[in-house]
C-alpha cells in the first residue's frame, strides 16, 4: 500500500526537534541511562581503538565511527555464528527497520527503513542497485539471497540518494558477497528443523597468486504452514504453503601488477512458493521468482592518488504466479458457505530487464580530503501479463555524480550533488550535506540534510489499465543530527531525523496511479555497541511518528516504537547469542496489528578446526503475530546444523 503523506510547513530543524521532544517525553530515561553508562567508560577504556570495519557512506573507504550518516556493518562472523535462514531474518534485528512478509521465509518481503515506503529503501549487490521496474519496484532478492552466501552487509539510515541513486530516500542495503582469500579452501554445511525445513550449502573459495575466486550454492526446502490465517478470513485454503530455494554466486578477480584488476561477478536465484490470497477452500497458488545479476568490471589506477573503476552488469527478473481450483461447478458449498463460478485457471507474469553503465572515480586530494565522481546509464525493460495478453516498455537512464569529504580540524564535511534522467519520467538534481564537530577524541556532534526524488517504475507509468503518462516524482527533504560517543569496544549514538515527502505514488478511485500523497516522519534513534561483563551487547531503540498529511494517522504497517537487543559471548570454541525485537502497534486499512516480541537464541561449538555444529530456536515463546492483516508468520522453529571446512 502507498504512503499518503504531507510536507510539514515548518523547517527540517523543527520537525527534528519536535521528534526528539516526542522521544525524551516517552522513552528518555532509557536513553539517558544508556548515554551515562557510555559516559562513564570514556575514563577507563584505553584510548586506542580497536580495529573496525570500514564503511562506504561517502563512496570512499572510511571507518564505520567516521561515518556521517547512521551507519551499521553485518560481520562475516555475524552472519556465520547466527546462521539464520534468510536475509530478512538478519535485517530485521537492526535499528529502525520492519518487515511486511505474507508468511514465512521465502515469501513476498518488504522492508521499511525509518518509516518510508518499501520502495524508497535501495537495495544493492556487489554494488548493482536491484529494482524490479515490472511491478512497483520491489527487490525479490530479500526473500531469495542465502545469508551463507553473504560476506557482509552495509547499511545506510536515512535520505543518501545523493550518493547512491534514486530510491535511496529512506536507506541504503548494501550486500557484498563472498570473495576469495588466503588459501584454496572448500565448505559444507547441511541444516534440518521445523517444519520439515532442510537447508544444504557449499563454497569453494582462496587465492592464487593475482587470481581470486569464490563460488558457492544453496539449497532451502521447507513444508512451511498456511500462509493465510483462516480464522480471519474464512476463504482460505488451509493446507501447507511450502516453499524451495536455490541460489548461486560466484566471483573471481585478476590482479595486474598493483594499478589493473579485472572481474566478474554473478548470482543466481531460483525460487518456487505456495501462498493464499483467499479466493476459496480449494485454491491452490504457486509462484516462481528467477532473477539473475552479472557483471564485469576493470579497475585502473592511473596515479597513486586516482582510481578508477569501470562496471558493465546486467539484471534481469521473471516472476510467474498460477492460480488453480479444485472441481469446477456453477456452485460450490464449504463451510455453510456458497462460492460462485470460477475459471479453472488464472495466470500472470511478468520480467524486468536493466543493463547499466557505471564509471566510479576516487580521488585523494590531499591526507584529510577525498573527492568522489561517476557517470552511470543504463537502460530498463519491462514487461508485464495476465491470461496470455501482455505490455512490454522500457526506458533509458542516466545520472552524472560528485562528492568531496575531508576534514579541518576537528571539523568532518561532506558534501554531494547528482543528477538523475530518466526516459520520459523525470530528471532532478539531489544534495546531501553532512557534518560532524569532533569535540573531543571520542565524543562527536554530526548531522546531515539532504534532498533526493524518485520517478516512477515502468509498470506505474505504463501499463495499460493502472499506469499514467502523466505521473511525477516523488520528492523528499530529510534531516538528522545527533551525538556519538565512541572509544574502544563501545560505540553509542543518538539520532534525531526528519523527514517529508510530497508528490508520493497512489491509486486514485478509478484504480489509476495518480500524485496524491504526502507523508512526514520524525523521531528519534538509539544504537549501542558495548563489552559488558564480557559480552557483547548491540541494542537499538527507536521511536517515530510515521503519519499520513492528509489525515495525521499512522502511516500503514509502521510502527511508532520499536527495539532490539543481542547480546552474545564468545569463549573458547563455544559461541551463544540472543536476540529480543520489540515491534509496536500497526494499522494495515482498518485493522489494527497488536505489537508483539520476539526472542531468540542461537549456540555454535566448534568441534575442531574442520568441524562445527550450530543450533538456534526462533520465536522462542512462540509467539502469534502479524506483519500483514491475515497473514500467519512462523511460530517456535528448533534447527540444527553441522559446518565442514576442507
């Protein structure tokens, strides 16, 4: 569903600090606690940082405390102790992101980044943006990349489409997968639990010499469970919705002296899935998602002081659903209940195609200061049908960018501007303007405002029964600032953001894409990384009022509050991890989503240097809750696995 929203009449600064009062009448002892806890250390913790992964909020490598805008890293060692199942599982335990999923992994996922649209939240692989112009510009790929397959991910709060793109209003999802290093080495590992679920992976990845390589492969199969509720909607076909997943990457890379590389890199996803949309006790729905991602690179540096990187990638996606009933008659009887005549079959389809041209500079001016620049075109086609009649569109592309950051002083600045075209949509230039005042070596003012658009998919502007011609770009200003305190192993930040967007994307009541909404957020944002009694501790806490300005009610599937808390230890062979998700109270049309928690714990032992076992228990208490009004998500899962390493 579209957001409706409104463009606050007051400045970007008062929005925020409305969302700050907002946050410190509610939940401010909380967040004061943790800061003077955080206080407390900057005494007793030695001065000297320990090593952290490096981030790429301005396009250049920096580290992940340097950041301006609110950034946080997925580890490798994340990702391989948790050993979740999907990535929306591995996402959704960071600050200030929600999920809807109609059902269980492997089913359609949206995410939402600080309340905005689904839409509005980038998602990247290897650097290739995923988009789907075929629909309204959803990425398949959260539902479909195996976390195993994962070598980290980056992810970015808050309006950074200067940078990245259009579609980077509410946050960028940076996904790098496994690459090759040290050693030739090979991997297995093999995973069974509830549900029937069966999970089977392999790698073989290392380094020869100039030549890098890592290919790996994924298997997921599960019986799952009714993916509608039917107590809420009578309609449902109560049998199992289940569903299986295949995926594959591979990368390899030649280095040419110290100034060449070539590369490739590809990932393949191959998804089949039952689900219900509630049309009768015998119908049965099956979807495919295919999607593939290749590309092609060279880097070159010219001086040690420039380096450039050309990328040609190609991406395409199918999505095929079929829809099938049992004994067709003039009427049918369940339950008391009288169905009308229905047609035996229903088909649908629908692919996307993007091919893209990007040209990356990095540029050191000086110690402190860096430079930014690039040229990216590329070309869209979509196409989309139902019961053999289709539609097929495409447009071109392209986008002209540059940023500088660096430092005087104490004073951190960035700065980036970019240019986006697009076909016969829309063409815009967006801004960012980040800067953070260290004062002292560990504590540290930042904030950034921005301004960023995004034209509509090929599929609202074209298809021939909802699309029209006529639509414009959605267009937002965001803002945020905060405080950050950061020595050693503990890392706190405070962040208040706003944001408001005008121009947004909805249906009109005719059933055609019109220019109707406005929206606006505003809130307040906490993260915490710390060693506390020698374990690890990350928590999130965010509070946000997410409203439609047309009507000033919640905007649909976002909630005002929400909270996360991992802690885990690692000692000898041994790792154990919890995790607890908090997620407030919803509105989805005129039903009202309870708020719910969610807790779980993960264990790894590794056995020797070859062998590993790993067990987690998902939804601990088995809670009953919903991220879509009638949807079913999965209750208690107990899995089991075992990791080789050759």
């Amino acid at each position: 569903m579209s957001d409706k929203e409104f463009i606050a009449k007051r400045s970007l600064f008062s929005g925020i600090c409305r969302g700050a009062g907002f946050f410190l009448s509610g939940m401010g002892v909380l967040s004061m606690c943790l800061v003077s806890v955080a206080w407390a250390r900057e005494d007793s913790v030695a001065e000297e940082e320990l090593a952290t992964v490096v981030v790429t909020v301005s396009r250049f490598q920096e580290q992940e405390r340097e950041a301006l805008s609110a950034t946080t890293v997925i580890t490798q060692q994340t990702i391989r102790n948790k050993q979740l199942a999907d990535l929306a599982s591995l996402l959704r335990s960071e600050a200030g992101i929600e999920f809807d999923r109609m059902g269980g992994p492997g089913m359609v996922t949206s995410v939402f980044m600080r309340g905005s649209n689904a839409n509005r939240v980038l998602v990247q692989i290897d650097g290739v943006p995923v988009t789907d112009g075929s629909v309204m510009g959803s990425a398949a790929l959260l539902s479909q990349l195996q976390p195993d397959q994962i070598d980290r991910i980056e992810i970015v709060r808050g309006d950074i489409s200067a940078v990245y793109g259009m579609g980077a209003a509410g946050g960028v999802i940076r996904i790098f997968t496994k690459r090759g290093e040290g050693r030739p080495s090979a991997g297995l590992f093999a995973e069974y639990g509830s549900r029937d679920t069966s999970r089977l992976g392999a790698r073989v990845s290392g380094q020869s010499d100039d030549t890098r390589f890592a290919l790996t492969a994924s298997r997921s199969d599960t019986r799952g469970f009714s993916t509608m509720s039917s107590s809420e909607n009578p309609m449902v076909n109560p049998d199992r919705d289940g569903n299986e997943n295949v995926t594959v990457t591979g990368n390899v890379s030649c280095r040419f002296g110290a100034d060449g590389e070539l590369g490739m890199r590809l990932y393949l996803g191959d998804a089949r899935y039952d689900y219900d949309i509630g049309g009768g006790p015998d119908e049965v729905n099956t979807g495919r998602n295919r999607q593939w991602i290749g590309a092609v690179y060279g880097k070159k540096r010219f001086s040690p002081d420039w380096l450039s990187t050309l990328t040609l990638s190609r991406m395409d996606i199918g999505r095929k659903y079929e829809t099938k009933y049992g004994i067709v008659r003039p009427s049918s009887e369940w339950n008391g209940m009288v169905f009308p005549v229905r047609d035996p079959n229903g088909k649908s389809d629908s692919r996307a195609r993007t091919s893209l041209l990007q040209w990356h500079n990095d540029v050191v001016l000086s110690g402190d200061w860096t430079a930014t620049a690039g040229v990216e075109a590329g070309h869209e086609e979509a196409e989309s049908g139902k019961d053999g009649r289709s539609s097929a569109w495409n447009r071109d592309r392209y986008s002209l960018y540059g940023g500088i950051s660096g430092k005087t002083g104490a004073h951190d600045w960035q700065v980036n501007v970019r240019y986006d075209h697009a076909g016969q949509a829309d063409s815009a230039v967006s801004g960012y303007l980040g800067y953070g005042h260290a004062l002292t070596p560990v504590w540290k003012l930042v904030g950034n405002i921005s301004t960023s658009f995004l034209v509509p998919t090929l599929y609202q502007q074209y298809n021939p029964v909802y699309g029209n011609r006529d639509l414009k770009a959605e267009k937002t200003r965001a803002a945020e600032a905060g405080v950050q305190y950061a020595s050693a192993e503990t890392r706190v930040r405070l962040t208040a953001f706003s944001w408001f967007a005008r121009d947004l994307i909805d249906f009109d009541p005719a059933l055609r894409y019109v220019n109707v909404g406005k929206a606006r957020n505003r809130g307040l944002e906490m993260v915490l990384r710390t060693v506390l009694a020698g374990m690890d501790v990350n928590t999130s806490l965010t509070v946000q009022q997410p409203e439609d300005g047309s009507t000033g009610t919640v905007l649909a599937r976002r909630a005002r509050r929400l909270g996360t808390l991992n802690v885990s230890k690692t000692s000898g062979r041994w790792y154990a991890g919890g995790n607890v998700q908090y997620t407030g109270e919803r509105v989805d049309g005129s039903h009202r989503l309870p708020a719910y928690w969610l807790a779980s714990l993960d264990v790894r032992c590794r056995i020797s240097r070859e062998v590993s076992v790993y067990g987690r228990i998902e939804n601990l208490f088995d809670r009953d809750y919903e991220t879509v009004y009638g949807y079913n998500q999965p209750g208690r899962g107990i899995y089991v696995g075992v990791e080789l390493t050759m």
